[in-house]
C-alpha cells in the first residue's frame, strides 16, 4: 500500500512509497518547458509489494526565511528516515510562489550529497535526447506557462538510512495594503514529530508593522489587522527594532488541529466552486490532501523616509519608493464586465455582489463607465435605472450590432445607487465579444468625460475578421479616425479634469464571436491606447478557463497585470480585494533620472512607471560606477490637488553618499539580477522583443539566461541538472568558466546504470489539493524535473520505460564556488561565500561576522590543540575546528551555523563540534 508525506517551503509536498530497491542514478535532468501535457493519474491499488515494510518516516521538517530589505532567502530542509530493510522510494515535490525562482537544491543520499547545477533548458533537453537515443530509459517534462515554478524529485532511500532535502529559493516580496506579505506553505503529509519554521527579518529602518495572522488556507484575500493573529508564533525584535525573529514550532496536537480545520476549509470551498449551471455540470472533487496545515504568513511594513530610501553596497544600489501623504488622483474608471453563457449562476452573482462594493468605493472626483458584453457590447445608461429591468434577448449574433457610447458618470451617490441597481440586474447569457468590449472600452477612455451623447457617438460594428489584412486596416481604420475626431473635440476639457485612465476588464473564458484571434485583438487594443492618456488595462481572469496568457499580455502590454480569481466562495471577497489596491492612485508618469557619471545606465531596472497605487512600492535597482561618490536620482511625477481637479508636478532629489567600504552582508547583487532577470521576461511575455527568427532567442531572452545562469536562478530559460558528488568525469569546471556558464561544453564518458521513470500525477486544484503518485514498478527510478504550472497547477506526462545498462551522454556542471576551498560537503555554505577575499559571511543576531576559508590542502588547526566549546552542532559540550574536521557539519544550515561557529587559528571558520565527529574518515 502507497504511502506518502507531503512538504511544502512555498507550498511543498513530500510523498513516499513503497518500491523494490533499485540502483542509484548517477544524473537527473530537471527541466522546463512551455507544452501543454496530459494528466493521467496512477491507481495506487494497481500496484503491490511482495511484503509490507514500514513506510518512509519523515523525521523533521524546517524552514528558515531570512529577509533582508524585503529580499526573502527560504530553505526547506526535510529529513527522511527508511527503516525497512529495502530500498523505498519517497518523492519531494515543491509548488513555490508564483514570484519565486529556485536558487538552490541540494539532496543527502545515505550520507552522500547530491547538488543541482543550473543549466540552460536546451541543453537540459539535449541531455534527454540523447539519453533516449543512447537506450536509456528517460524522461523530459515539461508543462505549461511559467506563472507558477514546480519542483518534483524522486530518489529511492536505501535501507536502514536517512535522507536529507535542502531546497531554497529567493523573491522579492510585494507590497499591497500597506504590508509585505510572505507566505510558507505547510504541507508536510503527515503529523511531523519535529516542525520548525523561522523568519528573520532584517530591514534598514524600523519595523512599524509586524503581525502573524491565523494559518491560512492560501486562496484568501490578504489579512488586515483586524484578523485573529496567531497565538502560538513567538515574535523578538531587536532593540532598535529593525530585525525581528519570528518563530512557529506547532506540536502534534496543534497539526491535528490546523489538519482538521485545513480539511473543513477545503471542502467548503471545493463545494462552492462548482456551478449547478448545465453549463458546468461536473461533480466537486471529494478527496482532500492529508496532513495539510495551511499557509504561515508574516506582514510587516516599515517605516520611511520623505523622499525614499536609496541603499548604495559594493557596487549596486536599490531605490525604495513609497510616499504616503499625498492627494489621490481622481480617475476614470470603465469596467468590462463578462457576461456571456459561461458566467451564469455562481459567477454572475459573485459579480453582481463584488461591484456593489467595488461602486461604493468610488471616490469623489471620479468618473466611471460600466461596459457589459457578452455576444454583443453594451455601455450602460443610468437612464436605465429610472425604468423596468430590461427584458433582454440575446442572439449569437449580436456581434455585428453597432455600440451605442454613453458619457462616463461621476461618482455621485445618487449615480452610484443607479449603477448598483443596474449591475444587479445583470444577466449571463451567449458569446464573448472579448475584442469588440476592449474596443470599445478604449474608445470612452480617448473620448473622455465633457461630451454629449448622441447619434455620432456610435461605434460601427467591426466587419468579422477574415484573412484579409486590407479588410482588417480598414476596419482599424474607420475607427481610428472616429476616435481622432472625439479626442480632438474634448482635449481642452480632459486636461482640466486630468482623470487617471483605468480600465478593469474581467472574463472567465477565451474570445468565441466576433474577433477570435487574440493576437489581433492585442494589437488593436494597443493600436488605439497610447499617449499621455493611455489606460492601463488590469485583466481579471475568473476561474480556470479564461485565457491566462493571453490576458497577461494585455494587461503587460498597457501597463497593468493579470490576476487570477479563484472561483470559490469568497470570489466576490477576491475581487474587492483586488480594486482597493489599484482604487487609489496617488502619482501618475514616474520617471526616475540617474545621473550618467554615477550609475551604469545599461543597469538600471524599469525606471518609469504609469502610475503609482497608495498602499504599494516602486523598486528601482542598478550598478553603481565605480568613481561614484554620491548618488543623485531625481525623480519626476504628477500627483493630485487638493480640489480634486487638474494636477501638478511633484519631484524629489534624494542625496546618498557612495561608501567605498563593504557595509556588511547586503542582498542588493541578487536582489538586481532578480529583479532585472523578472523584467525581461515580462518584456518577452508582452511581446515587447525587437524582430527574430523563430528558433532564436530574443535579445530580452539571451540577457535574462546569461544572469539567471550567472546566479543560479531556475527561470523558463533554464533547468535543473543534478551529478552524483565526486563523479569527477562528469564535470568540466574549467571549461565551463570559460564558457561565461552560457554555452554546452562536452565532457568525458560517464558509465551510469539507470533507470527513470516520468511519474504520473493529479493535478491539484487551487486550494492545495493534490492527488497521489503511485510508487514505481520494480526497477524504476523517479526523473528530477522542474514543472512549472498555470496558477499553482502542474501536468505531468506518464511514461514506462525498461531498465537498461549503458554509457549515458556526457554530463557537464558549472563550477562551484564550494571546490576552490574543498567545501563541496557543506552545500549550505554556498551562499556565504564572498570568493573575492576568501572569506565566508555571516549574520548572527546581533552582528555579521568575516571568517576565513582556506584555500590549501592543509586544514588549519590551533598550535594548542583544539579548545573546547559550549554549543556543539549535535548538542551538548564540543571542539571548535575548522569546518571539514567536522561530519557533522555538512548537512546543517546557515541559521545553526550561526550559533554554532567559532574561530580557528587567526580567524578561520570553525564550528563547534563534538569530539566523536571530528576527522572521520568515510
């Protein structure tokens, strides 16, 4: 019978089942890729064992944030014990936050280490290929889209020993209300005897907010203040109260309690996301993850400078900015709202439900504009109130029909109670007219708010698209000149009013009448948005059929982003959620200005913004020159006046002096790749690429690969390839160098035997929901793949494949800073290192401290023996040596060291280790 834990850092699953003993794989490929795969789940009673062996014990489970200037470093270290006398095999799957890019993976293997290189996915794909044309059994998975990163490993643990998974990952985290919200999922499966989880956070100025709400299910909406906060998390902050340690340590008793509550959470909104609608008939998945705590979160804000906080470190700087006391600007809001076939029932009353809040949340000043459209498009007249709800007949047709405009209305109470009477009459019924809606939508953001209605003020129905590009330019071009004659009759009018352009456009499905291919409808959308008065698009992607991709590039091609609503319970509560974070916009045309002698303007991060929302923050990041003394940015904006109407020019010039000394450990390096490696990849997305061939990668693709290779980070661009420690011919460090990372470099012959096995998998559904894998026949190994999915939902392809023994392709890793000081069995080491000075960094509580690594064969050791010390790795009393004297070392963490170390001979690093683990020879 299959077993199976489950461990998520971001959410994290650990599953473990039986199988007969199998060898050792010597190479895995973790990849990804951009296909779309089919799900084929594994019957686990299909599957038996000769005898029953006791399961994979999961011993421990920890997981240690550190966030420094709001960069998060998290490390999910899980250990594993198999105490039957045959191999079992246990599979460690990682679903991360959408934001997030893996930066570390490293598994322990009867006390052998296994770490992961970073590749580029290509090469990663070659790999496989040749693999399976050599005879090995293989397998490549890929899946779709990138908006979520996946991460899923299957080993097989030996009899009688132990396992150990340390994966981190690292993402900058998001303001939105007014906090930074960081969030760890836990899953661990099953009740763990030992479960930790630490967050400590480190900021530059004085922590203001700091609150632990209540474990989460993880689809809620953000939680205020006034939400039960946790009682079991212990929180210490520092005396100048700018680090804070926050602790959980749930015992079995509490994981029961937080299981139970997970599990009613679960059903209840599983329940409620299905329709009784004939248009969705399909029954509410029954089963429910075992062992699922819920989501941990930590909110936090910090207080800030008038004019912004500029951060200068060893050679970059990081410009937070984030003003408060500041007039919000009036805006002109249109809501695109779906109302075809596929929203009835639930949907639609969600929608009706969440606008009439959404309507009283208008502010004084404003203008709004509701457009519905289903097979046909309509702007709404609050005429329309004063009479009978309308008996409406809808035809698939429609399409063709011509669009009456209305001018937007103010936000006055009397015209907000007529549009909620409105919108709750609205009705779901026929197609959708996703381009004619957007069409027009951007047709009453150019045409502004002083203007009558009348005859002239129709839209004339599109022609439906055909082959013909001349058909097509004429059609854009009819509009286009309509268009020019509005603007050009109330300019005078929209700049006194000086209203921000919103556009809030929701659908739950794919464009299905009048224009269907979404590439047009983008490029139409962007060829009548632009200027000073260009909208940005905010796209809301209700439930799980909406075209995610597709809606993403609209809203990154004018401005806003793409959010995913859950159809759950609380999808009207989801909604609301999302407007009050773009219902207030205090500045608008942010443009940040740096100096050309004191920073390298090649860079810079995205440095202009539309527009900045009350209760968020804009990061600017770059590289400082190295004659710089001072930095200078000048930032420029508009933001609002006192009386509502017009606006005026707001500008800031910090002045940040340029240390040339290191001021400690400041993650400002990582921090700009992350930040420049996530904007490259959204001007790729957007379609933002200057012209290439189709089997090319663009110039945003190339530079996002050279740094995501450079750093380590696991992107769309790049894969996962973990070598079995010490297989020496396996590795080309020299040449890899040499190759900047970048390029495939050969190596020499590697004899491996193998087995892998591509292992199928229900998808889950957007409460965390996983289905089980089932264990692998005799012989087969799991393959190690990176599985990236749409909205937290991976697929994975099933593949059975034999078990033969062969010379597997060669095999080539990036050199790892661990070899040059012979650290390779202290992964965790990694990320401390600063080679420049052969020193390794590290942040106690109260200080960081420089220790010297050595880079000879000799071990450095004191003249006098070895002194003895309090706080030993394994507990208890020990001897301070340096840290490859000590076994025990090897698989603790950055956190342990830092209460463990000490120094050795003139400042070397050492660790506090018990006698019987010192100089062990395997």
């Amino acid at each position: 019978m299959a077993r199976w834990l489950a461990l998520f850092g971001g959410l994290c699953l650990l599953a473990l089942a039986h199988s007969a003993a199998v060898p050792t794989v010597d190479t895995m490929v973790v990849a990804k890729s951009d296909d779309t795969i089919a799900t084929t789940p594994t019957s686990v009673a299909d599957i038996t064992t000769e005898e029953s062996s006791p399961p994979i014990k999961l011993t421990e489970m920890e997981v240690i944030s550190e966030v420094s200037l709001r960069y998060a470093h998290t490390t999910v270290v899980a250990r594993v014990r198999n105490p039957a006398k045959r191999a079992q095999e246990a599979h460690f799957r990682v679903l991360l936050p959408e934001t997030a890019f893996i930066s570390g993976f490293v598994m322990t293997l009867d006390g052998k280490s296994y770490k992961a290189y970073v590749k580029e996915k290509e090469e990663a794909k070659q790999i496989y290929q040749d693999a399976v044309s050599q005879g090995i059994g293989a397998a490549h998975i890929s899946a779709k889209a990138r908006d979520s990163n996946h991460f899923t490993v299957a080993v097989n643990v030996e009899a009688s020993s132990n396992a150990i998974f340390n994966l981190t990952y690292e993402e900058l985290l998001v303001r939105r209300n007014g906090v930074y919200n960081h969030a760890i999922n836990l899953h661990p499966g099953a009740l763990v005897p030992k479960l930790t989880v630490t967050v400590h956070i480190k900021e530059s100025e004085k922590l203001i907010e700091l609150r632990v709400p209540e474990i989460r299910t993880g689809n809620e909406i953000d939680a205020t203040k006034d939400d039960a906060q946790n009682s079991r998390a212990t929180i210490v902050r520092s005396h100048d109260d700018r680090e804070a340690t926050i602790t959980f340590t749930p015992d079995l008793q509490e994981q029961e309690r937080l299981i139970q509550l997970y599990t009613e959470k679960s059903k209840e909104s599983a329940a409620a996301s299905h329709s009784s609608s004939s248009w969705y008939s399909a029954e509410p998945e029954t089963t429910t993850p075992e062992g699922v705590l819920g989501q941990f979160v930590v909110q936090y804000d910090v207080a800030r400078p008038k004019d912004g906080e500029v951060l200068v470190n060893d050679g970059y700087f990081v410009h937070f900015f984030a003003p408060t006391n500041l007039e919000a600007l009036n805006k002109l809001v249109v809501f695109v709202l779906d109302t075809s076939g596929s929203m009835m029932d639930r949907k639609i009353i969600q929608l009706r439900e969440a606008m009439q809040t959404i309507l009283g949340e208008l502010n004084a000043g404003d203008y709004f504009s509701i457009v519905e459209f289903n097979s046909a498009v309509t702007v709404h007249d609050l005429k329309e109130a004063d009479g009978e709800p309308p008996k409406r007949h809808y035809s698939y047709f429609d399409y063709d029909k011509n669009v009456t405009l209305v001018p937007p209305s103010p936000a006055t109470p009397e015209n907000i109670a007529k549009a909620k009477l409105i919108v709750s009459w609205l009705q779901a019924s026929g197609g959708t007219n996703i381009g004619r809606a957007l069409d027009v939508a951007v047709e009453l953001i150019n045409k502004g708010v002083d203007w009558k209605a009348s005859e002239s003020a129709v839209v004339p129905a599109a022609k439906e698209n055909s082959d013909s590009p001349q058909a097509a330019a004429s059609s854009d071009v009819t509009t286009a000149a309509s268009t020019e004659v509005a603007v050009e009759k109330t300019e005078d009018k929209k700049t006194a009013k000086s209203l921000e352009p919103i556009i809030i456009f929701l659908t739950d499905g794919d464009p299905t009448v009048g224009e269907t291919d979404p590439k047009r409808i983008i490029t139409r959308v962007q060829e009548k948005n632009y200027g000073e008065n260009k909208a940005t698009i905010f796209s809301l992607a209700f439930g799980e059929d909406a075209d995610r991709k597709f809606l993403r590039k609209v809203s990154l091609r004018n401005g806003g982003f793409m959010r995913h609503i859950y159809e759950a319970a609380d999808a009207a509560l989801q909604l609301r959620d999302f407007y009050r974070q773009i219902s207030s916009p205090l500045l608008a045309h942010l443009k940040f200005t740096y100096p050309s002698g004191q920073v390298k303007s090649d860079s810079l991060t995205k440095h202009e913004f539309r527009t900045y929302y009350a209760g968020s923050e804009v990061v600017v990041a770059g590289r400082v020159e190295d004659s710089a003394t001072e930095i200078t940015p000048q930032l420029a904006a508009f933001c609002g006046v006192r009386d509502g109407y017009g606006r005026k020019r707001y500008e800031v010039i910090p002045r940040v002096p340029v240390e040339k000394k290191k001021s400690g450990y400041l993650p400002l390096e990582r921090l700009w790749s992350y930040l420049t490696i996530k904007q490259l990849l959204d001007k790729h997305d957007a379609g933002e690429d200057a012209p290439h061939k189709d089997d090319e990668k663009s110039e945003h693709e190339k530079k996002a690969l050279e740094l995501a290779l450079k750093y380590s980070f696991v992107t769309p661009l790049t894969s996962l390839v973990v070598v079995k420690p010490n297989a020496t011919n396996a590795v080309n460090a020299e040449s890899v160098d040499k190759a900047a990372g970048i390029g495939p470099v050969s190596g020499g012959p590697l004899s491996i035997t193998s087995n892998l096995l591509a292992r199928p998998m229900a998808s889950h559904n957007s409460f965390g929901h996983f289905g089980l894998s089932g264990p692998a026949p005799a012989a087969a190994f799991g393959a190690a793949y990176i599985s990236p999915g749409f909205n937290d939902k991976f697929f994975t392809t099933p593949v059975r494949l034999p078990a033969p023994t062969t010379t597997f392709a060669p095999i080539v890793t990036p050199k790892s800073v661990l070899v040059d000081y012979n650290l390779l069995n202290y992964p965790w080491a990694e990320a401390l290192i600063i080679p420049q000075n052969d020193t390794l960094l590290l942040s106690t509580d109260k200080d960081t401290v420089a220790l010297k690594l050595a880079t000879l064969s000799e071990v450095p050791k004191e003249s006098s023996g070895d002194a003895e010390c309090a706080s030993a790795v394994d507990g208890g009393a020990g001897v301070c040596v340096y840290l490859t004297r000590c076994d025990s070392a090897k698989h603790i963490t950055a956190q342990v060291y830092s209460t463990t170390y000490c120094a050795v001979s003139q400042g070397y690093a050492g660790v506090c280790c018990k006698r019987e683990k010192v100089d062990i020879v395997h």
